[in-house]
C-alpha cells in the first residue's frame, strides 16, 4: 500500500511548475508506482492560457475549486469549468486551458508520468521509452 499527502510532496521534486509560470503540477503518483496511470493535484493559476496537446497521453481532468474554461481546438467548442466539473481528454484533443480564477485540478495520466515532465512548445509532454 502506498499513502503519501499533499503536504509531504510540496517543496519536492514533485513539485514541478511550468517554466512559463501558468501552472504547478503535484505529482502524488508516478510510473515507478507501477499503477499503471499517474495522479497530480495541479493548479492553474488566474489569468492564464495554456495550449495543451497530450499526444502520447489520455487524461481525465477533474476540477475542485476556482473557474475557467476549455476550448477544444478541433470543434471551436468552448466549455466552462468550475468545481465538479470533469472533462475527458478521450481523443488526444488540441485545447487551450484558461483561467479566470486559480483553478485547482485532479488530473489522471495514462500511460503515467514519470515526474518532470514539462509541455514542449507543441503542448505535449514526451513520452517515457
């Protein structure tokens, strides 16, 4: 069994913040937990846009606390977020992520993350070989 809180990973190299300072990625589950997904507790801070394409990843998103949308770029679709919301990304879709408020979110990774992964200039993290 493996327990770890949200207290215990902040300020660790599980602590990883976008080099562009949008957003801070807890990563309370990795790949060497060989669950076979990843778990982050993220904040997506007030007033920013970030494009995202998670090429190599599935993700379920699941939204606690502040406000803000999603566009899906394929379908021009906008759709509002706040707490109890829950988007899929089922489709490796093309979005932009805003926040009108700091958005705090549970996000779920298939294949899992290893723990530093950073988006590259394409919106994607790499994929682990």
């Amino acid at each position: 069994m493996i327990v770890r809180k949200l207290q215990d990973i902040l300020g660790t190299e599980r602590e990883v913040n976008a080099p562009n300072g949008n957003w801070t990625s807890r990563r309370l589950s990795l790949k060497d937990d060989s669950m076979g997904f990843s778990v982050n507790d993220t904040l997506i801070y007030a007033g920013t846009e970030t494009y995202i394409w998670y090429k190599n990843h599935l993700e379920a998103v699941y939204c606690v606390e502040g406000k803000g949308e999603i566009e899906d770029l394929a379908t021009g679709e906008i759709h509002p977020i706040s707490d109890g919301t829950l988007y899929l990304l089922n489709k490796h879709d093309k979005h932009y992520l805003r926040a009108t408020e700091t958005m705090r979110m549970v996000c779920v990774f298939n294949p899992p993350l290893t723990g530093r992964e950073v988006h590259t200039k394409e919106g994607y993290y790499e994929l682990d070989e």
